[in-house]
C-alpha cells in the first residue's frame, strides 16, 4: 500500500511540474495578445507588426517542438526540459524589458523555441511516470494547468490594462517569476523509468545494436505514419480556433468591436473557469467509454460559437458567446485530448519525436495563420468566423472516421497480443 501511495504521489508531482509546461505555454501566448496591444503605442506597432510577432511566437514553437521532442527521446526527458527553461528565462526577459521592436521578435522567437522544446518532452515525462489506467488523466491534467495559465494571464492583464507598456512588463514578469520556480522544483524530477528502461534494452540489441536512427524510421510507414498523419492534422486544424482566440482576442474586441481591452480581459477572466471544470470533467471519463460522446459534446458547442457571429455578425456580444463556447467546448475536443492520443501511440523512444512533429506542424499552420489573421479580421470579420468554423468541422470529421478508428484497432491488437502472451505462459 505504501508504495502504491508513494507511486501515486510520484506521479502527480510529474504531472504538476511537467503540465507547468502548459501553464507557461497558455500564460505567454495568452499574455503576449494582450501585452503587443499594451506596447502598440510605446513601440510603434503596427498591426501587420503584431501579427508577424505573433507569428513568430507560433513558429518558434514549432521549431522548438520538432527538435526538443527528438532530443528528449535521445538524451532523457529530464536534461532536456532543465536546460530550455533556462533559454525560456532569456526570452522572456526580453519582453519584459522590451525598448524596442526588434526586442520583441527577438523575444518572442526564443521564448517560442523554449517552449515548443518543453511540452513534448514533459508530456511524455507524465505519461511514463502514470500508474497504470491513469495515463490519460494526467495527461489531461496539463489541460487544467494551462486553463490556468490563461486564468492568470487574463486576470494580470485586466488588471494592468489601463498601464500601457508597463502593464505589458508585468504580464511577462509573472511568467519569468513563475518559470523560476518549476526551474528550481524540476531538478528534484527523476528521469523517467520507462525511458530508462527503454534506452537499455535498445542499446543492448546484437550484435551492432539498434541505431537512434531506427527508431525514428518507425514514424515512415505502417500504423505510426497513420497516426502521425492524423494526429497532425486533426490538432493542426482544429487548434486554429483556440489559437486565434488566444493570441488575437484582445485584437478582436478592440480593433473589430471597438471593446475596450479592459472588456476582453474581462471576458476571458470570466470564460476561464468554465473551461477548468470543463477540463476536470474529461480527467475524470477520459481512461473510460464516455471520452468520445464527451469528444463531441465539445465539437457541438464549438461549432454553435463560430456559427452565431458569423450568421448574426461580429460584435462584443457574438464575440463573448464564440469565447465561452471555445473555452468549454476545447475541454472536450481540442487539445486536451490531442495531447491524450499522442500518448496512447507510439512507443517510448519515439514518443516525444511523433509528438514534436504533430505539434510543430500544428504550431507552423498556425503561424501563417497567425501572420494574417489581423488583416483578415479588420477586412472581414465574418470571413474569419467561416474559416474558424470549417476548422471546426473538419477536426471533427478527421477525428472521428481517421483517429478514433485506428485508436480502436490499436486496442484490439493490444488485448489480442495480451491473450496470446496469457497462453503462453
């Protein structure tokens, strides 16, 4: 009993300081959305100029995610996710302190490639660190870190919205505060015992051994491909929802509904917990059966949000609705249960890579997303409420009649190979 115990308290202290990772994530990309409309007037900015910085910020976690996902499969979850916090730091100091306009693409370019490094890497740290049939709650557990991330972004940023520039330093400073902390809590994190395990036995292989590159040739054909493929698609199209509303909201309210920035923090403020109930809900059905009708409860709200402003027109009010409707239907079906699936996957050596790869293609859609979002919301608001709607819909089809079918086989392979391996004994 004891070490069942011990086990469990193990388990969640990975998956408080790994999801830590999805706190910063959601606290910065959040952040930043308020804090570049914060800067505008000190620094000069301009709204193509807001969109490039924001676009930078999701193509750094692309990046970020592509290499750091590879490099925690070949050198350990641990060292890899201790020394990005540490390029985290350097990026985000530069936002805080931010004279200019090259020291926020700067700043935004290295705090991206931080991050992206840092979430593929501590997901699979919690993953392997799970008791078993709690995997997925765990998992999901980061959703709840990163609704509080954005909880407290909002919150900062509501209360600093009258303070121009210096509201934008402290929106940064409190991530800068808060990634010291997890720097300084990590370094008691142990390396995962499954990739450790793992590690020995590849290398272990005769006579010449299993090369790191053959683990990776794993994710070209059959089955993985399959899931790479699909998971790719499905997180990159239905993330471009969530992602517009939380680097451009404020942008939304302000520049197209003519809100006050004060309104839109508001809003998110308010929205925020509704989707950290949301999220605790799905940690609670998500090992079992209800994961999928939950799957599209969460499609179904998303959808009516993007549909109302796009019948009805883009102001305040339709815009509020589509922000409650993203916030509680993302807990559901956006990605929370990515972030489930890419674990359920692939094998262990190459569990951060097939993650990283997913991720950063999402993350480089969108990024060009991003890079004309502002200029498409100023010339048609209703136009951009259509693209977000069919991003919707298209998620949902793929994960449906792509994701949940392999998943499904996949289990039924598990369980057939666990029989034979019964008879056998």
């Amino acid at each position: 009993m004891a070490i069942t115990e011990n086990t469990s308290r193990r388990a969640w202290r990975t998956a408080v300081l790994g999801g830590m990772a999805s706190y910063m994530d959601a606290a910065t990309i959040v952040g930043t959305g308020t804090a570049l409309v914060l800067y505008k007037q000190h620094l000069g900015l301009t709204p193509l100029m807001i969109g490039a910085a924001s676009s930078i910020l999701t193509l750094g976690l692309a990046i970020g995610a592509l290499f750091g996902g590879r490099l925690g499969d070949l050198l350990g979850r641990r060292r890899v996710f201790t020394y990005d916090l540490v390029v985290f730091l350097v990026g985000l100091l530069l936002l805080a302190f931010a004279g200019s306009p090259w020291m926020i693409f700067v700043g935004v370019a290295i705090t991206g490639l931080a991050m992206g490094a840092d979430i593929p890497t501590s997901l699979a740290l919690v993953a392997e660190e799970a008791p078993q049939g709690r995997r997925a709650r765990l998992v999901a557990f980061s959703q709840v870190l990163w609704s509080c991330g954005g909880l407290a972004a909002y919150l900062i940023a509501f209360l600093v919205s009258d303070l121009s520039a210096t509201g934008a330093r402290i929106i940064y400073l409190h991530v800068v505060v808060v990634a010291i902390v997890v720097l300084i809590l990590r370094q008691r994190l142990r390396e995962s015992e499954e990739w450790v395990r793992e590690r020995e036995r590849q290398q272990a292989q005769a006579p010449a051994g299993v090369s790191r590159g053959d683990s990776l040739r794993r994710l070209t054909s059959g089955p993985l491909l399959g899931a790479v493929v699909g998971l790719g698609l499905f997180y990159a199209i239905g993330n471009l929802v969530a992602n517009t509303f939380g680097q451009f909201q404020t942008f939304l309210f302000t520049e197209v509904a003519g809100a006050a920035v004060s309104t839109a923090t508001l809003v998110g403020l308010l929205a925020y917990p509704l989707g950290f109930i949301t999220v605790l809900i799905f940690m609670k059905f998500v090992d079992g059966p209800a994961r999928m009708p939950l799957y599209t409860l969460g499609v179904l709200i998303m959808a009516t949000g993007a549909a109302i402003p796009l019948i009805v027109g883009v102001n305040t009010v339709t815009l509020i609705i589509l922000k409650f409707c993203i916030t509680v239907g993302a807990g559901f079906a956006g990605e929370v249960i990515f972030k489930v699936w890419a674990q359920e996957f692939f094998p262990t050596l190459i569990r951060g890579t097939a993650q990283g790869i997913a991720i950063a293609f999402t993350r480089f859609v969108a990024a060009g997303f991003a890079l004309v979002t502002p200029v498409i919301a100023e010339s048609s608001p209703r136009a951009l409420m259509g693209v977000l709607l069919c991003a919707v819909l298209i998620a949902a089809v793929i994960g449906w009649t792509w994701i949940f079918p392999m998943r499904r086989r996949a289990l039924a392979a598990e369980q057939s190979a666990a029989e034979q391996e019964e008879l056998t004994r």
